[in-house]
C-alpha cells in the first residue's frame, strides 16, 4: 500500500524557502514535518517489501495444501518471522510519524504569529487538513496491527496438524475482513494526502507570489 508519495514534490516545493521571517519560519517547521515522512515513507519501503515475500510463501502454503503438512509448517514458520519483522517496521513507521505530528503543534503556533490574513488563512487550512490526516493514520496503524495479530494466529494454525479446514477458512475470512478495513484506511490516507499537496501549493503560491 503506497502512503507518502507526495513528499519529493513537497520537499522540492519548499527547497530554498529563505525568502521572508514569519513565513519562513512556517515552512521552515513544514519542511522538519517532511523530514520525519520522509523517515515514515523509507520504513515503508522496507515494509512493502516484507509484505511481498510474505505474499509468495503464502501463495505456496496454499497451493501445497494441508497433506503436505511438513512443507507447510516450514513455510509458515517462516511467515511468522516475517510477521514479527513487519510488526517492528511498521512501529519505526509509527514513531517517525508520531514525532511529525507533533511537531504540527509549532507550526500551528508559528501560524498564529502571520499578519498576513490571507496566508493565515491559507495555512491554518493547512494545518486543519494535516491534523486530519494524522488521524487517518492513526486509525490505518490499528487496522494494520490487528491485521498482523490476525496473520499469526494464521500460520499457528498451519503449524497445527488437528486444524481442520472450517478453523483455517474462518481464520483466513477474519484476515480479508481485515485487509479491507486496512485497504479502505489508506484509501483514506491518500485522499487526505492529496488534498494536503493542493493546500500545500496554494500556500506556496501565496507567499511567493
């Protein structure tokens, strides 16, 4: 699921933002919100990546089948590694995140001192719309660990040669379940992120105009 694919472009946008003092100063603390995302979109990476492999041996597990029990309980063991890393991956996501929102608490503070009305305006809409998304990801982060808690009890399950196929299929029913929640969470995201990009450029219009 690909979230803060925005940040090149912003990090670009703001590049070189010397020109004015209150102004500067609120660019200045968006560009530090940048840097943490940055951090965030680098751990994702790495995430996504786990996120394949975990998908091809699963992929395997399934067309193996339960009478190849030995294959599978290999296969599943391994895919408990890999739940256990993305769990950590996804936490070192988390913090840099955390620490983005809360550094929206100087900016909203560096927003109040404008005299500008119309920049004002323009960033404390800015401000507004990045607390939301904030939100949003926060509610995408406990959508994923509950995904993750789910996919354990998952290949436990495989490793468990009593399981019968009504467990398995009830189990791998509360995983999609899942995944849809988690899938309509970055929906979200994304769509928050692109009305920050919009915002972001209309402020930056504003006070290099």
């Amino acid at each position: 699921m690909q979230r803060f694919i925005w940040l090149m472009a912003f990090l670009l946008l703001l590049g070189g933002c010397d020109k004015l003092t209150a102004e500067q100063d609120v660019l200045s603390a968006l560009k530090k919100i940048a840097a943490y995302e940055q951090n965030a979109a680098e751990q994702q990476k790495k995430l996504n990546e786990l996120e394949q492999k975990q998908n091809k041996l699963y992929d395997q597990m399934m067309s193996y089948g339960m009478k190849q029990f030995a294959k599978v309980e290999q296969l599943s063991k391994e895919s408990l590694e890999l739940v256990e890393e993305r769990d950590k991956q996804v936490e070192k996501e988390h913090k840099a995140i955390q620490s983005a929102k809360r550094e929206i608490n100087a900016v909203k503070k560096k927003v109040s001192q404008l005299h500008d009305e119309n920049i004002k305006r323009q960033a404390v809409r800015l401000v507004d719309i990045e607390k939301k998304r904030y939100e949003t990801y926060d509610d995408l982060y406990l959508h994923y660990k509950e995904m993750l808690s789910l996919e354990k009890d998952l290949y436990l399950l495989l490793q468990n040669r009593h399981t019968t196929p009504k467990q398995l299929q009830r189990q791998i029913e509360r995983v999609n379940e899942q995944y849809k929640k988690l899938i309509a969470a970055n929906q979200r995201l994304n769509e928050d992120t692109e009305k920050y990009n919009k915002e972001m450029k209309r402020l930056s219009h504003i006070i290099w105009k």
